[in-house]
C-alpha cells in the first residue's frame, strides 16, 4: 500500500491539527549541536556530499528526518543520527534550519557547457513546476538551487535506481528515471551553479 500524504501527516502530527503546536528553533539550535561537524555550524555544509540545510523548506527538512528514522530513505550516516529524534525534536530541527540564512556554495569549476545543457534540461522536465521558479522550494519539494553539485548528482541517481524512495505520488522516481548519466551531471552542475 502507498502512503498517502495525509497518513504521513498524522503519523507526525502535522497538518490534521497545523495549529495544535509550535515548533521551537531555539530547542532546535541546541539540538542542532550534534549536526554542526557534518552540516557546517550554521547549516551551510563544506563537504560536497554533505547537503547543506540552511535556509531549506521546514516540511522537507521533517519528512527526510522522519525517512531516516524510519529506514525509508535508507543511510547509514544519518540513520543512526535521526534513530533517537522524537517527533518533536523533528519539528524544532527543521523550524531551526529553515530559519538560517540560505548560503551560496563557492562557484568553483563551473563548466558552462554543461550548466547550459542543464538548464535546457531543467525546463524540458519542467523540475521547476515542483521546486518553484528560482528552484528555492515550495513546502514538501526542496530547494534545489545552490545545493552541493556531488550531492545533487548523488540524490538524482537514487531516486533513478530506487535506492531513495520518493514521497506522495512519487515525484522523483518518474522525474528521475528518464534521466541519463549525462543529464544528471548537467542538471546537478545548472542547480549548484544556479543565478
Ligand atoms: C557524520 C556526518 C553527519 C552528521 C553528524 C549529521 N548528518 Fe545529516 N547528512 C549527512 C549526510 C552524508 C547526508 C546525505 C545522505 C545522502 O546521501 O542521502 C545527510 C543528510 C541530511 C538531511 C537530508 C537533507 C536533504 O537535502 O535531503 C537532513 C535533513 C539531515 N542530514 C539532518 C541532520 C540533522 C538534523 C543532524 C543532527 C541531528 C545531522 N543531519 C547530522 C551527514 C551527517
Ligand atoms: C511533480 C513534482 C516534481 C517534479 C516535476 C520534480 N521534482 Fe524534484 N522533488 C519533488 C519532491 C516532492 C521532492 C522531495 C521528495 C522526497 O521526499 O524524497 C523532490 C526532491 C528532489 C531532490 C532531492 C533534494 C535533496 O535535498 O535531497 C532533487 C535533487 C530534485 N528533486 C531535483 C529535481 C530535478 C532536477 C527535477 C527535474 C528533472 C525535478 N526534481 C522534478 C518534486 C518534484
């Protein structure tokens, strides 16, 4: 059986009763000590296969820690990381990251080619329908614009292979599976690099 959203949601405590809780950023700061070595100490990471979270949808931010307590976005990093989150260090930890400065990663060895092919791509798959016109995310769909480029690269693959289960309707796994080796390592260079 396929999860519906609103089943997620209960399962959360999310939107059956959207006003029945405040998350706390500040809690959420605290908890967020534990993330700083990996995400960068205000949530701006300096490794390329370390997402960076500042400034990320606060929705997104929940749902994928909730995927990796529960093994359905499978990782061994931060499965055991997420393991002894309770649901509301979930929601402090997101109100947290989203409410950072979203930063730009350093524009190094853009490749111009290449980001043109991914734009072209970009609007073909028509990725912004979901991801918002400046690829900045709207509730559930992530920022993808200024995201590490090996990270981008690395979740497009698995969704393709399956190995990243997407959410709802499974968004990701059909705007993925089309996609060729070459397409993601251009889309992923447009995304990081994007102006
Ligand atoms: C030892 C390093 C490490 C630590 C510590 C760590 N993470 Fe992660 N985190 C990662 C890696 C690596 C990934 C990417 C996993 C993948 O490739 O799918 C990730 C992914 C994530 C994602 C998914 C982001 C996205 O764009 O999908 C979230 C959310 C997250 N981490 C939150 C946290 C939080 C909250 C903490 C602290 C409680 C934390 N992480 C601690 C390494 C770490
Ligand atoms: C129908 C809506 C939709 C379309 C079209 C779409 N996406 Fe997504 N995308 C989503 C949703 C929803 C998620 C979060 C899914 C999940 O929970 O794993 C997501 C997740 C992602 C992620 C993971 C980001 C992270 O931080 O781990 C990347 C990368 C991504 N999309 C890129 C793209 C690209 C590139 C395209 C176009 C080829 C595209 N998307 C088209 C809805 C969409």
């Amino acid at each position: 059986m396929r999860m519906t959203w609103a089943m997620l949601a209960m399962g959360l405590g999310m939107s059956a009763a959207p006003h029945a809780w405040a998350a706390d950023a500040a809690a959420g700061q605290a908890r967020a000590e534990a993330c700083q070595a990996c995400h960068g100490a205000q949530g701006i990471s300096e490794n390329p296969e370390i997402p960076t979270l500042a400034g990320q949808q606060d929705k997104y931010l929940q749902w994928q820690l909730v995927f990796f307590r529960s093994g359905r976005r499978a990782n061994e990093i931060m499965g055991p990381m997420a393991a002894d989150l309770s649901d509301e260090d979930i929601r402090n930890l997101g109100a947290y990251f989203a409410s950072l400065p979203a930063g730009t990663p350093p524009a190094a060895d853009i490749d111009p080619v290449l980001r043109q092919a991914g734009q072209a791509l970009a609007e073909q798959h028509r990725c912004a329908a979901c991801h918002n016109d400046t690829f900045s995310g709207k509730q559930a769909a992530p920022a993808i614009a200024h995201q590490h480029r090996d990270y981008l690269a690395k979740a497009l693959a698995d969704y393709r292979s399956g190995a990243r289960p997407s959410t709802g309707v499974a968004a990701m796994t059909e705007a993925a599976s089309s996609l060729s080796d070459d397409d993601i390592a251009a889309l992923a260079q447009f995304l990081a690099a994007y102006q």
